[in-house]
C-alpha cells in the first residue's frame, strides 16, 4: 500500500467522499443534513489518499478542533479494499501527521450505526469520550478521543 498526503482540492480525495457522502446518506437516513454541515471540505487542510497497487483504495483527513487537537474526519475505505488493513494504515499516517504538526490528541465522531468504523476506532487504540460540540446532545453519535 501507498500512502500520499494531498489537501481536499485531489481530483481522488474529491470522487472518494462523494462516495462516502452517498454510503452516509443512506445509513444516517433522515440525520444526513444534520452531519453533513460539520464535513464541509473547505476547512479541512491535511489528507491522506492510500492506494493499492496503484488503485485508489480510501482516504482519511484531518482538521484543527483546538490547539492541541486534531479532529479525524472523512474516513472512508472503498468497499473492494474492506477488512485489508486500509483504513488501520490511513488513521496511523493521520495520527502521525497531527503529531508532526505538534498536537496531542485526535478526536472524531462517528454515528452509533457505524458499526465497522466503532471497531475500527476500539482497535486503534481510541477511547470512549462524551460527546462534543457540535454532537454534544446528538444521540446517534458517539466521539472517540487517543491521546499521541
């Protein structure tokens, strides 16, 4: 696998999350508008493409929540590449890139039916955290934290 660090203007970056935001609005149904504001690309600056075999097999971005947090945001593995290590890769080059940048922690927030994308953060070492803003009292979400 090839990991490439880019920003949301990649023409690939750009065809993956519109397929994630196809995948989310059918999983978060009628909650899609909702989570849809806080993944605006124009606030995200650091991305990461992974390729395999010279395929586009997912992505996986960060962006500033504070100044020593880094808010994981964009995960998306495309469904042939699933269960092969993908998204595990791509989430420790985010990790590493927040650190390059001098912060301490990543959080992220993902919807309580996001049942691979939970076990993908449980595995990776992320723990359990109350939500927070902006999915403070949002019920179908649940927020993850790891300390670098």
């Amino acid at each position: 696998m090839r990991l490439v660090r880019t920003g949301t203007h990649n023409t690939d970056f750009k065809k993956l999350v519109k397929e994630l935001d196809a995948y989310l609005a059918v999983t978060d149904g009628n909650e899609h508008e909702f989570y849809d504001q806080f993944n605006k690309l124009n606030l995200i600056k650091h991305v990461v493409l992974c390729y395999k075999d010279s395929i586009l097999a997912g992505c996986g971005s960060i962006k500033e929540y504070d100044h020593q947090s880094m808010e994981i945001k964009r995960m998306y593995t495309v469904a042939a590449y699933r269960n092969k290590g993908v998204a595990t890769y791509i989430l420790k080059e985010l990790e590493q890139w927040a650190k390059e940048l001098s912060y301490n922690r990543c959080i992220l927030e993902t919807g309580t039916r996001q049942l691979a994308a939970i076990a993908l953060y449980k595995n990776s070492g992320y723990q359990i955290i109350d939500n927070y803003e902006p999915y403070r009292n949002v019920l179908n979400s649940v927020c993850f934290e790891r300390i670098l």
